[in-house]
C-alpha cells in the first residue's frame, strides 16, 4: 500500500486486516453495489519496532 497509495500499514494489526480485506475482495465476497468501510485506526507507532522492514542505515551493524 505505501508503494501504491503512500498508505503506512504495521505488519501486525492493520496489516493483517487489510490483507483480510483483500482477500475478501479478491474471492468476492461482496456485491459490486456494497459499502465497504477500513477504519485505519492508526498502528504507524509500532512501525518503530520493524526497522528491517525500512532498510533502514545502520540497521543489524
């Protein structure tokens, strides 16, 4: 999502929810004329946690 939309996801809550979301979506599940809702509640602070994620400098030295 941050490669597409620029869009910050932690990889454990809102993450796993929104790849829930797209699986969903991609089987179907909801009719063309739904209302689909993600709330991102926020999950950017745990972010901190996965430095390797970011390849971050100095990370692992």
């Amino acid at each position: 999502m941050f490669r597409l939309e620029g869009l910050l996801f932690d990889p454990i809550y809102s993450g796993k929810d929104l790849q829930g979301l797209i699986d969903q979506t991609r089987k179907v599940t909801f009719d063309v004329m739904d209302n689909v809702v993600f709330l991102h509640t926020g999950g950017s602070a745990a972010l901190f946690g996965y430095p390797e994620i970011f390849d971050l400098p100095g990370y692992g030295q």
